[in-house]
C-alpha cells in the first residue's frame, strides 16, 4: 500500500523529502477545487529552487547573507541563490531612445497621482460582527436619506453622527493622494465625481463610510524627463525577469527531474 501524500521529487538524483514539500504547500493557495493546482506550483517551486541551489555549488558560491528589511536578514539559501543570478545574468540599461519609445507608446499612462479633498461620516462596527455591521448599515443609509432630503448639511450631521475624529472638522479628511486611505475607500473615490456623494455606504475594516468628494485634482501627463528614470527601472526589471526565466529553463532542460510537472511532463529527464 502506497502511503505517500506526495509523488517523490527527484532532481538530479537528489530527493527532496514528502516533508519539505507539505511545508511548501502552505505558501500556495489549496482549496478542494485547486489543490491538484497547488501542489504543481509547491513541487515547481521546490524543484527550481533545488535546480539554483545545486548549479550555486557547483559554481563554489558562498552564502552571505544580506539585510533585506530592518532586522531582516536572507537565509543562506536565500543569499546563494541570489549570488547565482546575480552571477549568471548581466542586465543591459536601456538605451534613451529605447526608453522614448516606450514612453511614445502611450504618454498617458505616465500621470502625476490625482488629488482628492475628501469628508466622510462614520458609523463605526467590526465588519466581522454580523449584528455590529448591520447596525451601522442601518445607520449609515439613514444618514444618506436624511442627506437626500436636505434637512441637514453633510457637515452637521458628521458633527453629530460621525465615530471618526474628523467630526469636530465636520467631517472633513482634507487632502489625499491614492495610497493614503484604505483601498475600499479610495476605489469609491474614483467613481465620483467633484461634490457628489457615494450612492451606497463604503465598507471598510472601520465601518460604513458616507462618503463625499468635494473636490478633484486630476493628475495630469509627465513630461519624458520626469518619468524616464522610472521607465528605464521598469525596462530593467522585465528585462531580469526574461532573462532569468531563460536560465532557470536552462537548467530544467539540461536536469532530470522526476516528479514534478514543469511543462513538459511529470517525467523529465536529461536528454543523451
């Protein structure tokens, strides 16, 4: 009787154990109807990560771990790994005239971040909770009523309603650049329009928002100068990206590889 969770990994005669594979499998998304998916992607990653580690030592890389955040610091596998690309793929900076051309492609896409001045009123809840989150439902589109009758101003009612210290200014968030407020929040910013305000409450992790726009920057197109130095960063860095996916199927066709499926079978073997 075959116990095994997991097909055996075999990379150039080196087996990686059932173990490290199950441990790998948490860093892929596994439901009842993707967990075939997910294993493939667990015993992929595993197999090129066995495939870089292996040409590192063959190449007498030494680890030397670097700080990648504040306390941070790779694993030694982590730092042989990176040496090895380092190594093997040589990055060519665009030229400038590569870089206008690929700004000409579309210079619209290139804008400076738009400007919203924003007031909202709160009705605070954990989204978690079903009867907190209904509650303030209730509260925050009886505010919107009252707001479409026009008995109150937006900024009375934030006064006297809003769960959000913006209620002593009555309401008012002043300016923000897309990345200062939490996604759901600013997703709605962008449907409306200067001065109106949002249909429906906006959930977030803090509540129900009423949420108005009351005024629009748009943010306008950059001249080549001012953008360059970030589309020869972004050149660069598809260029990497090429290129490594170019080595790294280097090695998976000069390797034989037995249990997993990269493409070209769960069998792969080094050809003669």
């Amino acid at each position: 009787m075959n116990t095994q969770m997991f097909p055996d990994l075999v990379i150039n005669g080196e087996t990686i154990p059932q173990t490290a594979v199950a441990a790998e499998l948490q860093n892929h998304t596994a439901s009842k109807d993707n967990f075939a998916d997910a294993l493939r992607n667990a015993a992929n990653a595993l197999v090129i990560r066995t495939l870089l580690l292996q040409e590192a030592r063959k190449n007498g890389i030494e680890a030397v771990p670097q700080e990648v955040s504040p306390n941070r610091f790779e694993t030694n596998e982590e730092a042989m790994i990176r040496a090895l690309l380092e190594a093997e793929i040589d990055i060519i900076p665009p030229s400038e005239d590569a870089i206008r051309a690929e700004w000409q492609k579309d210079p619209e896409r290139f804008r400076s971040m738009p400007l919203w001045e924003v007031s909202h009123i709160l009705c605070k809840c954990d989204p978690n909770d079903a009867v907190e989150r209904e509650l303030a439902l209730r509260r925050a589109n009886d505010i919107l009523s009252e707001l479409r009758k026009g008995g109150q101003t937006f900024e009375n009612i934030a006064r006297t309603q809003s769960d959000c210290g913006s209620r002593s200014a009555g309401g008012s968030l002043g300016q923000l650049r897309p990345g200062d407020t939490v996604p759901e929040f600013e997703a709605s910013l962008r449907q409306l329009s200067e001065g109106e305000i949002a249909p429906e409450p906006v959930l977030s992790r803090y509540g129900y928002h009423v949420l108005r726009l009351d005024a629009l920057a748009e943010g306008h197109p950059l001249p080549f100068e001012t953008v360059k130095p970030k589309i020869s960063e972004a050149m660069e860095k598809a260029q990497w990206a090429r290129k490594a996916k170019a080595f790294v199927d280097g090695l998976i066709a000069s390797s034989s590889i037995t249990g997993a499926d990269l493409g070209r079978g769960t069998n792969n073997t080094k050809p003669n």
